[in-house]
C-alpha cells in the first residue's frame, strides 16, 4: 500500500510492480553479491582490470562521480521546499531525499568494494589529512549521509505513528536542510577538485581550473532531471501520477540551469584559448561535440518549447537527455580523457559491470519498496 496525503487526510492507495521485473532484479542483485564475495575472498585483482598503473576505474567513475551527482536533486529540493518556501514542489520533495538517501549508501557500498582495504575506511574519523581532496569527500560522503537519513527519518516516524520523535525532527528541519545544502555543494564541487591535481593527465577540453563550479553546477541541473524522470518512472510503474504543473516548473528551471552551464564552459574554453579544440581533437572532439549538444543544447531548446513543458513524454525524454550528457561528461573527464602510462591500457572487467549493475538495482528495488509501505509519494487535491 501507498500512503498519500489529500489536505489533512492520509488515504492509501494500492501501488503494484510486476513480479518479472522484481525477479529481473534480484537476480542481477545475486549476482553482484556472489561477485563482491569474491573480492574480499580472493582480492580486487581477482573481478578487475586495475593495477598499480591504473587504480581508478569504473566504480570511481560510475558509482561516485555520476552516482553522487544523480542525487543533486535531494538537496536541491530540499533547498527550494523548505529554505525557498516553494510549496508548490512538497509533494516531490520526499521522492527527491529518498534517492538522494538511497544514492549516497550505495556509492559507499561501491567504495567498499572498490577500496584495497575497507576495514580502514574508519581511519579518516581518526587520521585528518585537511588539505586533500579525498579528505574532504569522505566526511562529507559521512556527514551528509547522516543528514539524509535524518530527512528522511519522518516517513518512519508517520508510518509508525512515533509523534515524539516526528516533532523533534520537525524543530530541527530547517538546519538539517541548510546544513545539508553545505555539504553537498563542498561535495558537488570538490568532486572536480579533485581532477584539478591531474593538469598533465585529463585532455584540455576537459581540465580547467572552474573544474568545481562546472561540477557543481552540472550536478544541480542533473539534480532537477533526475527528480522529473523518477517521478515520471514512477506513475508509471508504481500507480501514482504528480500534477503536470510541478514537472513543467522544474523543466523551466533547467533552461536556466542548463543556459548558464552552457555559458560557462563555452566561455571558459574562449577565455583559455582553447574553442578551437572542439574540432580538432579528432575522437574527444566528437565526445566532446556529443555530450554538449546532446546533453545540453538539445534539451536546453526542448526545455525552452512549452509544447514540450506541457507533455509528460516531452519531459521526460527531455530529462533522460540531460542525465545521459552528464554521465558522459563524468566518464569523459574522469575516466576516458584520462592520459594513461604506456601498457596500463583500462577496459572493465565484466564483473566490475556486475557489481555496479547489481547496486543500481538494488537502490531501485529499495526505492519501489520505500515508495510501497512509506508516506514517500504525496499530492494535493
């Protein structure tokens, strides 16, 4: 059963998944668990092509670097409903935190298998290292995880009547969410950070010292899209359809987002000289050209259609549009420009495919069972 709230009642309504697709899903999960056996059994090496030559693969590029900026929209929700009093968008607000939770336990669970040696991950608690990037990551992976599950703690409190601790909570909405929007904008950011220590390593179309701000303000527009195609996704397959008006109001949000994104690199690329590398870098020219038009411009017009606004499949396929820009633009400057040393040449193992595949499907069938037997999805009359 789905709970849902109609002005001050809370009626309930039946939402299904089908079975097949359930089954579907647990076999990819099994599959993955079987593999991360095998990791900490026999070692890293044993379901990867990593090496000393070449540590940073798939998982980091996959899990964290697009995983943690598919679940902007958390924050950026947050920020609006509660900071910016933007009411018109509480009905989602409790989806967007969902996903954004589910998405940080999976991207730690990605490092604890990604990690030589995860029995040590608590040693950033202890040993502070404040002038590195990773550092930084970590504690902010850790604090806003927390945060997360505090904000997403009331649907327990509502589904099991627990008004102590839902009033406590409440008090303390407004900080969590401003303290919350801290983390993930140091996060967001520092993510690219992070690619700043790598000049002589990533292709120039990609390194430049706004590397921060870019990530930042690609993972909020990614944020949006990501809320619109969930939602969409989600009346679909679980029963339960959001006013047209609300994903029409952040499809419009995206023309600006999606316009200033585009001003920036376009212009940062101008001011260093560097545009006329857009055509003559042969095949990261054509990577490049497909993830700007492709993943920016081309929504960024469909966006700027109201026929489009207006039409549930418009925005969705206007929105996947986005997302598949920025999970290539991660790969692009986190993993495929990356100049490799002679002889540590990097392509996945197909049992470094299971183990992402297998938490991405495990984040969906917590999502469908979450939205199931929890007050997640709510309307207005």
């Amino acid at each position: 059963m789905m709970t849902v709230e109609t002005g001050t009642q809370v009626i309930h309504r039946p939402c299904s998944f089908p079975k097949t697709t359930s089954m579907i899903l647990l076999i990819f999960m099994t599959i993955g668990l079987v593999v991360a056996i095998m990791r900490f059994i026999y070692g890293l090496g044993t379901i990867s092509n990593l090496s000393d030559g070449r540590a940073w693969g798939l998982w980091i590029t996959f899990d964290l670097y697009c995983g943690v900026a598919l679940t902007a929209g958390g924050f950026t929700m947050a920020a609006t409903v509660y900071i910016f009093n933007m009411k018109k968008y509480y009905p989602i607000v409790r989806s967007a935190i969902l996903t954004a939770f589910l998405g940080y336990i999976m991207v730690i669970f990605a490092l604890l298998v990604d990690l030589g040696q995860p029995w040590r991950i608590w040693h950033i608690i202890i040993y502070w290292n404040p002038y590195s990037p990773l550092f930084e990551v970590g504690w902010c992976v850790l604090l806003y995880t927390i945060i997360l599950a505090l904000e997403f703690s009331p649907n327990i409190f509502e589904r099991f009547k627990m008004q102590a601790p839902l009033r406590w909570i409440k008090t303390i909405q407004i900080p969590l969410v401003i303290i919350g929007v801290i983390l993930s904008t140091m996060h967001q950011s520092s993510l690219g950070s992070m690619l700043l220590m790598m000049p002589d390593k990533i292709n120039s179309l990609w390194f430049t010292p706004i590397l921060p701000f870019l990530f930042l303000l690609s993972a909020i527009a990614v944020g949006l899209a990501m809320v619109i195609l969930e939602t969409s996704l989600g009346g679909k397959g679980l029963g339960h359809q959001v006013d047209l008006h609300i994903l029409s109001g952040l499809g419009k949000g995206l023309i600006y987002l999606l316009g200033l994104y585009l001003l920036a690199r376009l212009g940062d690329l101008l001011t260093a000289g560097k545009l006329g590398l857009i055509f003559s870098s042969g095949f990261y020219s054509a990577l490049f050209l497909l993830e700007l038009v492709g993943g920016v411009i081309l929504p960024l017009i469909l966006f700027a259609l109201p026929n489009v606004r207006q039409s549930r499949t418009g925005l969705f396929w206007s929105a996947l549009l986005v997302v598949l820009g920025l999970v290539l633009n991660r790969f692009n400057a986190s993993l495929i420009a990356l100049v490799s040393r002679p002889g540590t040449n990097y392509f996945p193992h197909w049992m470094e495919f299971a183990i992402s595949i297998s938490i991405v499907t495990a984040g969906i069938l917590a999502y469908i069972m979450a939205t199931r037997y929890l007050p997640i999805i709510q309307h207005d009359k």
